[in-house]
C-alpha cells in the first residue's frame, strides 16, 4: 500500500512538471518522494532541475544534503562555491 502512495505522488509530480514545465513545484515534489524512498540520485537529479527554475537558498541547501547522502562530494562542493 504504501508503495502505491509513493507512485501516486510521482505520478502528480509528473502532471506537476507536465502542466508547469518552467515551476519547480513538481520537480520539487518528484525530488522529495523519491528522497523518501532513499534514491538519492534520482531525487538530487530532481531537485538539481527545481534550483534551475528556482535559485532559493532553501532548494540550494536540499540539494546540497542530497548530494552529500549520495556520495556525490564533489557535486556539493561544487554547488556550494
């Protein structure tokens, strides 16, 4: 059941990105489910293209987090400067 949650948010995060190409709310959204699920790749890949249609300091520093979580160091570093 609770697998099926998460595939339903996906699946209105995607209406999300679908309806509004250029608002960071469904690749926001997309990013946050699939943190849930700890696929940290996905999700840092999401939130990466949220911060390109929304340069705020809070989506900065989520996607920062989720580059650290997912080994990726150097992607943070670099994000960071």
């Amino acid at each position: 059941m609770r697998t099926n949650r998460f595939e339903d948010g996906l699946k209105v995060a995607r209406e999300l990105k679908k309806q509004s190409p250029a608002s960071a709310a469904g690749y926001v959204l997309e990013g946050e489910l699939l943190a849930a699920q700890k696929k940290w790749d996905s999700a840092a890949t999401s939130l990466a293209a949220a911060l390109e249609r929304d340069r705020s300091t809070e989506l900065a520093i989520r996607l920062h987090a989720l580059y650290m979580v997912a080994g990726r160091a150097a992607d943070a570093q670099r994000l960071a400067t």
